[in-house]
C-alpha cells in the first residue's frame, strides 16, 4: 500500500474512485482500441516471462516456508507453458465479438417514440480471488474486453505474481492511451481491505468472489453492493426407467470421474427402481474399477453389503473427489423432490429414453444448467460457446450459469423522440 | 400473526417455506390457469367491493385517528373508480404475453449437444411497501404471471385494506386449483417481520422494496439476499447549444411540471451558454407562471437576481414539488460531467438538433433511461409498452429501468443431448 494512504479504508476509496473515472473512459473506447491492448498486453508477457517468473519463484518461496501443499504450490506456479496459455487467453479475448453497443427491442411506440435497450458495461468490477494467479489476467481481460473497469484483489499467496500480471495489462492501458486504473491492484495483503472493497457502493458496482465457499460467504455477509457468486455445485445425474443402459453408465462415469474437483462434476446418482438391478451392479463395478467410494441407500447396500452407507450429510456434500453417493427412486417425482431438496442448483442431468420425462425434467428442475442424456461436466462457458467465462453463477438475478462477456453488461433504455412530451 | 408461531422469525420462516412449495408448483402452471385465476380476481374484486370499502374504512378511520395528512388518507382511500382499476390491471395483466418456458439462443455445438436459455420464474418474491393497497393486487399479478409465489408485507396503515385483496386474490387461486401460499400476505404490522423476511436465504429468491428512500435503505442494509430497488430520481434535462427552442421549452416544462411529484419528473435543467439569453429568459417566464421556484446557478441569477441561489446540495435533490435548479454549462462535456456527478442514474434527456451530440449523450450517460427530444416523464413501464411494471430499478445488475413481467424472470441453460460425455 503506497505510504501516502493513512489507512486501508482511505486507499482502498483512492483506487476505487480511480477505477470509477477509468470506467467512465473505458465504456466509450472503442472494441479497436481494446482489442489492440489486449494483444498488446499478450506480446509483454510473452516478452516478459522470465521477468514474471522471477517474481513468481518469490511467491513460490513464501508458500514453500508457508509450508503450502504441493499441490497449492503447483497451482501457484507460472510456468512458461501457463505464461503462453495466459498470452493465448488474452488474444482470444481480442476475437471475441464486443457486447458493448448493441441495441435491441427497438420499437415505434403510437406517440412516434422509438424506445430501446443499449447495452453497456456494469462499471466497476471488483475480483476478490484465491491463489492461482492466472485469474489476475482472465478478470481483467473479461472486464477490459465488456468495458468495465476491475479492481483485483488477489490471495496473498500469489502477491508477487499477480502483481507483475496486473502491472504488464496496465503497461499495454498506457501504451494504448487508456487509463492504468481501468486494471486496477490491491497492493496489500491485509484482511481488511477485503472488507473495504466490498462496501464501496457508489464506487464499485459488483463483487465477484471467486474461490472457496468460506471466501464467498465472507464476501456475501460483508456486501452492500450486488455480489455475483458460485457456491458449491452438488450436481445429480438421474438414470430414468427407460435408457440405454450403455449410455447411462457412459454418462455417470464421465460426470463422476472425468475431473472430479471441479464444480460440475456429479456427487450423487439418483437411479429409477426398474434400472436397480443389472444396471446398477454394472454401474457399481464400473466404480469399483475405478476407485470411486460409493455411499449408497439402504436399497443399494442391498445389492453390496460391503459400500459405506449414505447419511444424511452425504446427498448435501460437494466431495469433489472420487466419491459418490447414490439413492434408488420410485419415480421420476422422487428424482425431482430429492434435487429440490439436495441440489446446490448448479448443474444435473437426466438419462432417459422417455419424451415426456425429458421434457418435464428441463422444466421443472430449477438449476443454472439442465441437461438430458449428456454429462454435467459440459456445464462451463467455453463448452456452451460462450468464449471465455468468469465463473459459473448459482445466482438467480442477473447472471445464472457460466458468466460470459455478456454477463459483465446490463441494458439501458434509449428514447428517439422528436418533442414529445406526456399528456 | 396466527397464535401457532412463537415468534415473528419462525413465523417468517413458515410463510416463505410454504411460499416456495407453491413456486415450484406454480412454476409448472400453464398460463392459462395463471389468467383464468387473475380474471377470477377480478370478479371477486369487483364482487366484493362493498366488503372491501367495510374493511378500508377501518385502515381510513384509524389514519384519521393516528392523524395521518389528507394526502396519505387519500391516497389510502378504495373508491369504487380505484377497485375497478384493480380489477382492471388484473384482467390487463391476464392478457400480457406470458414470458415463462420461453427458449432462446438454441445453438447446436460442435459435438453435437443443443445449448439454450429458457426463461423461467425467479422462485418467491418478497415484497416490502408502504401506504398504497393497490400495490397489494399489482404486484401480486405480475408475481402470479410471471410464475413467482409472493410474500407481502404492506404498511401497517393498510393493513385492513391490504388483508382483504390477498385473501380474495387467494380465493381466486383456491377456485382454480393452487396454492394459495401463491400470494401469502404478512399479517403482523411488527416491524421484525421486515427483518426476517429480509434474511429468508434459501426460501426467498429476491426482496423488491416500494416505497420512500428510508424503507429501502433500510431493506438493503438488512437483506442477505438480492435487493431490486429505486432509489431517487434526480432527472436533467439538458439544453444543447443547437436546439429547437419551442420544443425545448416544452420538454423543459413538461417534465418539470406535467407531475412534480414522481420519480421521473425533472429536478434539473443544464441550459447551454449559446441558450443562457433569450431562450433562458423565455423558460424562467415559463416557470414563474406556472408557479415553479427556480434556484440558480450564479449565471442564472444574472438573468434574475430575485431567484434564490442554488446551492451544492441543490443538485442532489429530488425536490418531487414545483421547484427546480438550473445551471448554465460551457458545452456538452460540462453537462454531461455534471450528471455524471449529481444524476441518480435513472432518467436524462437532451435537447438538441445536433446529430453528434445526441449520439454521444445517448451513449455516453449511465442512466436507466437516456432520451433525445423527449420528456423525462416518459420513462415508465407503461409507456415504454412493457405493458405493467414492478417499478423502476436503478440498479444496475438484472434489472434497469421500468420492470416488467420479464424483469422477474431469470434464464437457466438447457441442453439436448444423446450420450455426449467430456473427453
């Protein structure tokens, strides 16, 4: 934190009133003259690698005396093949079409107006995120891109390291004659200023956290201004009475353990009566085969004594890891009480043959993605075509789903009159 | 409060769970049902006039009693003209196109998976309003039809008034076969109640506040939930260098005084120099006749000495009466700093006959609503052919501007597939 600030309050108001004037100029820029910075920002980090990784093995060092975990260590690290992914992400940004500007719903009222939406950028973005400092470039290319401003707050750990990131996008601001504070840094690592970005209102139009869900819950309970967020995803897939059973093993396989940390990667499998049989002893040897720990109802244990039980706690755990819960239903009814009931309304999946049941289960399941005979691991922004994304929402209001450019937008309304007035 | 719940918190929690049991129920109700129900209303409505004035006059006596203003006793009073009115929007509300199950950006990706959005409710609305017990039946109409249950919480100066169109408009969801925790009303006046109801995470998907600025403030600084609101309507109107000057004189007059009382009703107006002379003069003529006060900039009072002086606070007033401030500026980049430092962000208009200059005020201001050649006082869902509104967001995220049954609709991602799994 630069020493002219007497307090963390204070600077954290200074950046984000510059970021809010940076905003006012970034929303008229031109998609040319941004798209010409976020190349520019590419070659210099391309340029500047082994200067990156210089304040990266800083950062590396710390955790090491931290005692991080090695796999924290790795998500920290910036190697030459992450720097490159990170000038790649930057210049496929550049192609993505500009969401600033369009106009629709135009339309002739009877009193001659011509009444519309514009679309323009939400402002000022504040990030608050966790280690992995690549997210330090993916932010601030998403917001530059939709015309907002971005305030970053990074984890600790990765100081260093996004520092220097934040500080290459800002050189290629100034080269382009954009103003710095259009990327703006928290210098600090203290606690407090955390909660100082999230009470900007006036300055700061949303909060996106991205992280873990104590980080999120912080972040919603400190808020006075809209947060867009991510909570757990514990995604269903439900095997229906009627499938292809080849299918639906294919299916359930590929959401458990196709990558199973991540949020889109299913935790519980709910399975119709008819499909408890020859189904299910295949599909828990398939498991079995592959190191999945099932926690099973008391109608699976049937079928194998030998799995751990389900308790209550289970159908409500993101494990995030090669574990699954399974329940056997009577009906596709028990299918949806149990999602209404267990669903973090992230993403799931039923596998069926049945019309109807697929048509009832896209309308009337209440989560961010539904999907019919494919797996929830395609729940994500760049598999639905949305370019790049910023999160995936389990909001409801504004943004619900993977967040793309589009998403970082609103609408206002525009009025063609020639000198109407109201009667 | 029914005598069952042992406090205002659990009985908050036991409303908004039976609401979102219904939401689920009511979000699968096909829009015929949903207007049979709201045209049923409305039979009731006016069927039940007589009961209605009984149970008004009680809430009318009571104002009188608590010694509440004429205005606030008018404005509390059911006549027989406001009951059909009522029932009017119901059957109005009945006919709007239904926005619930609507598909859009159906693309079909490279492995073959069908991606789209379809538009769905947003689950339980909790509405907090003050005085007026139309806003009972309003807002209950367009949660019904847009598929959401509600939860009311109306002025305890209503409360008679209030109790009485609930209960008939969920007779009328009884008559047609839904839950009638559709559109469950708060009975208790507690001011707990507002509290709880606005920390019902989980149960409750969006608190909508109506009323003065305090009630608002006070329901953001309390909610843990998303909040769409409006605060203040300090509107301009700016007179360009190059204007019709008839034409700018109505817009100017037209928004300052067709209804001084409103939102979207003019508090400032920013008169370009080349307009400071006779244009200017011809206006403050204008405003004398019609009785308006006008506090000045220095360079106004020029033209007037006998006008009061503006002062800094004048510019971030929302006067709602028959006053206005006027500021001469040097060009349009002065007016447009000018709102973006004072404006409220809901509703500006130039005046101009100058192509560029309306180009870059349409796009440059960030307001809800932005207007060439036109009254402010247009900015309305009505007007704007939304067909009925909520109320106006100035609020950025989800909703900007007039809000209309789409506004309370969100959109979850929907995908066909047959058997895709991730690689």
């Amino acid at each position: 934190m630069p020493e002219t600030h007497r307090s963390i309050e204070e600077y954290i108001h200074s950046i984000t009133e510059d970021a809010r004037k940076a905003s006012i100029i970034l929303a008229k820029t031109s998609t040319g003259v941004k798209n010409r910075a976020l190349r520019e920002a590419a070659d210099l980090i391309r340029k500047g690698a082994p200067e990156i990784q210089n304040e990266n093995r800083l950062d590396l060092e710390a955790g090491r005396q931290k005692g991080l975990s090695s796999a924290m260590l790795d998500r920290l690290e910036l190697t030459g093949q992450r720097l490159e992914g990170i000038a790649s992400m930057l210049e496929e940004v550049a192609m993505l079409p500009d969401p600033v500007g369009e106009v629709t719903d135009m339309r002739v009222r009877p009193n001659g107006l011509r009444v519309g939406r514009m679309r323009v950028p939400l402002g000022v973005i504040g990030l608050i995120y966790e280690s992995r400092p690549n997210v330090t470039a993916d932010a601030a290319a998403l917001c530059l891109k939709s015309g907002n401003a971005c305030v970053l707050r990074g984890g600790s750990e990765a100081i260093h390291s996004n520092a220097i990131l934040a500080r290459q996008l800002q050189e290629a601001l100034r080269i382009h004659g954009l103003p710095q504070a259009a990327v703006s840094f928290v210098e600090t690592t203290d606690r407090e200023a955390v909660r100082a970005l999230c009470r900007q209102r006036g300055r700061v139009d949303v909060i996106i956290p991205r992280g873990g869900k104590s980080l999120i819950e912080t972040v919603v309970d400190l808020a006075n201004i809209p947060v867009l967020k991510h909570y757990d995803g514990v995604c269903h897939v439900y095997v229906d009475e009627r499938v292809d059973p080849g299918m639906a093993r294919r299916i359930c396989m590929n959401a458990k353990i196709q990558r199973p940390g991540v949020c889109n990667a299913a935790e519980t499998f709910l399975i119709h009566k008819a499909q408890s049989g020859e189904f299910l002893r295949a599909l828990l040897d398939d498991l079995k085969e592959n190191n999945v720990e099932v926690r099973g109802c008391p109608e699976t244990l049937q079928l194998d004594p030998s799995l751990k039980p389900a308790v209550e706690d289970d159908w409500k755990t993101e494990y995030l890891d090669r574990i699954v819960s399974i329940k056997i239903v009577g009906d596709l009814d028990q299918a949806l009480d149990h999602i209404d009931r267990y669903s973090s309304r992230h993403t799931e999946a039923i596998v069926t043959a049945d019309y109807a049941a697929s048509q009832r289960f896209l309308r009337e399941v209440d989560s961010s993605s539904v999907m019919v005979n494919a797996s929830t691991r395609f729940s994500d922004g760049g598999q639905y075509g949305l370019g790049a994304e910023m999160g995936i929402s389990t909001d409801k209001l504004h943004a619900r789903g993977p967040m793309g450019l589009v998403e970082l937008t609103c609408q206002k309304f525009i009025v063609y009159g020639d000198g109407q007035i109201r009667e």
